[in-house]
C-alpha cells in the first residue's frame, strides 16, 4: 500500500463533539484530489513516542471544492478517532494511503430524500452538494439529531437552502431515539416525497426505525440505499459448503491487484489478507477487524465465508462485496478482484 504524506492545514470546530481536519497534501504527493462522495482515507499517525495510529476516515468535503476533508464526531468515536479529535494539531505531519470506496445509488432524476442522523451527515454533506450544484437533481433531507448544538454542518446546510429554494428542502428532527413521535415525524415526511430515490446514512438503529416505516408505507427495495455508519452485529449467512469445508482442503485463490491476477496460496485458518501480505502483495488494509472497508474487494467467482461483516450492508452483499480481513475461502476457485 503506498503512503503519501500530508499535513494538517486547519482545524474546524463544527459543532459541540465535531472538527473536520483540512488535509494538504505535501508538494504535490497526490497526482489528483479527483475523488467520489463517500470515500474514504487511511490514515497513519506516528506519535512522539514512536507509537502509530491507524484511522479510515470518510471525507466530508465534496469532490469540486479540490480539498481533503475528514470529520470526526467525538460522541460516535472509535478509541482511535477520539484520540485523532483530541490530539491531532495544525501543522502535524502524516501519512496517507489513496482513496478508496463510494456510495452506490443510481443516477435519475428523481428525488433524492436522504435520511440521516449525527453521524450520517460526515459522508452524506458532500453527496448533498454534488447533487445540488453538478448533477441540479432535487434533495430532501431529514436530519435527525439530538439538539440544535449538536448539528453538523449546520451553517452549510442553511447555506444550501438558501442557495437552492426550489431544489432542497431540509428538516431538523430533534429526538431522543426510536420513539414513536419520531417514527410519525418520520413518516409524514417519507409521504411527501413524491417519486423518489432514499438514501439511508447513520447509526444501525437510525437506519433500522427508517427501513421499517419505509416498508410499512409500501416503498420497494429497490428504491431503498443504506450505508451503515456504526458497526453491526452482522452475522454473515453460512452456506451447506461451509459446513462441509472441512472435509476438502483449500490450497491456493486467485486475487487481482494493480491489474495483475495473481495465484495465491492459502494457508488453512488464515484469511485472504493475511495470506496476500504473506506472499508479498500489498492490498489496501487499515483496521483488519471489518471496521473500515478498506480491504472491501468483489468476489468473482467460487464461495468463502467471513467471520464479521460489520461494515458491509445487505446490498454491499448482494453485490459481492467482501472483506479481506475476514474472508476465508471454502471452495477451490475462489477469485476476488481488489481493484473493483
């Protein structure tokens, strides 16, 4: 995995238990800040004791403003992004590793009704902007949050709706969890939306009190999209092969990496990633304990299981996303594509 060095140009308080850190990149380590909303950087921290801190961030900052941006919202935080929050200064040095992930919602011209909490706004304020400045699509926002202090992005938001009346609408939830005044608040506002696209973005229960009303009011999957900003207790589905793995012993699987399809042997136990590094190959990876993403790759072709699936959604399932770090094979043709 390369490593590009940055440092931290500002830093911005945005609400109560938020800062987004501006990243700059040093002379020119990145050929292009071209990115996608719903990227996400790994970054690698050395302390004054020689201690490093390893963090996937997702980028707040949309595509067209040509900067690298990543919030970090204290109260939802990971140990190491709250020692990011508290420690991490103007002018520190760090290292970088290429962007990687995205969202996957279809184009059209639909409404986009996005239905957020306090953690969803990170990755989902770039996707508003693009939406509203490059693609001119209609957006609804519901953000529910837990006090006017707490909103992220707040003046931005306003800032939008004052600069597209007719293209954005905007609702402030403020509620205390899944209760029953924010499932009706919730659904008044899913009835309003007239031929639209939802996209979800928060913490698991957010995203589950969503689902449920959306369903209830009869809106197919298929014009449902939901990223998970929180971990899952995700138990991934095992099939009749998986059982019988043991019976029939995998010696080798097939990975591609910087367009290069490679032949890997498979050492009994160990996951994809660890057998990629063991045979010097150097796919993306951060957190190794499926927190990140970052080791999300597409399985082609044969049928592995994984221990934890925390990051992915159903639909990243469905389309065969996986997770190095947790994939282990259970068939002998087992091919996964790193660089999809």
């Amino acid at each position: 995995m390369k490593l590009y060095p940055f440092s931290v140009a500002k830093v911005i308080n945005e609400a109560d238990n938020a800062r987004s850190y501006l990243l700059q990149p040093n002379n020119g380590a990145l050929p292009s800040l071209q990115y996608q909303p719903g990227q996400f950087i790994s970054l690698h921290i050395t302390q004054p004791d020689g201690t490093k801190k390893t963090l996937s961030a997702n980028l707040s900052s949309a595509p067209s403003k040509d900067t690298i941006i990543i919030t970090i919202n204290r109260e939802n935080a990971d140990d190491t992004s709250r020692w990011i929050y508290n420690n991490l200064k103007e002018g520190q040095q760090l290292q970088a590793s290429a962007l990687r992930g995205g969202f996957n919602i279809r184009s059209t011209n639909n409404t986009l009704a996005v239905l957020i909490d306090d953690t969803g706004i990170i990755p989902v304020k770039a996707l508003l902007e693009q939406e509203l400045e490059q693609n001119r699509r209609p957006v609804k926002l519901f953000y529910d949050c837990k006090s006017y202090h707490s909103i992220i992005f707040r003046k931005e938001i306003d800032q939008l709706r004052e600069n597209f009346p007719q293209q954005f609408e905007c609702l402030y939830h403020l509620s205390l969890g899944a209760d029953e005044s924010h499932a009706n608040t919730l659904k008044a506002f899913i009835k309003s939306c007239d031929f639209a696209d939802f996209f979800l973005c928060g913490q698991n229960k957010h995203n589950l009190l969503c689902e449920e009303v959306l369903t209830n009011l009869g809106i197919s999957n298929h014009d449902i999209y939901i990223e998970n900003s929180s971990l899952r207790d995700t138990q991934v589905k095992r099939s009749q092969k998986d059982n019988e793995s043991g019976e029939k012993q995998i010696t080798q699987f097939l990975a591609t990496l910087d367009g290069k399809k490679h032949s890997i042997q498979y050492k009994e136990g160990k996951t994809l990633l660890e057998c990629m590094l063991s045979a010097g190959l150097d796919p993306y990876y951060s957190c190794s304990d499926a927190h990140c993403g970052y080791c999300m790759a597409i399985k082609k072709t044969g049928e592995l299981t994984m221990q934890k699936a925390n990051v992915l959604s159903d639909g990243d399932l469905e389309r065969g996303y996986v997770l190095l770090c947790q994939a282990i094979p259970i068939s002998e043709d087992v091919w996964v594509d790193c660089d999809a």
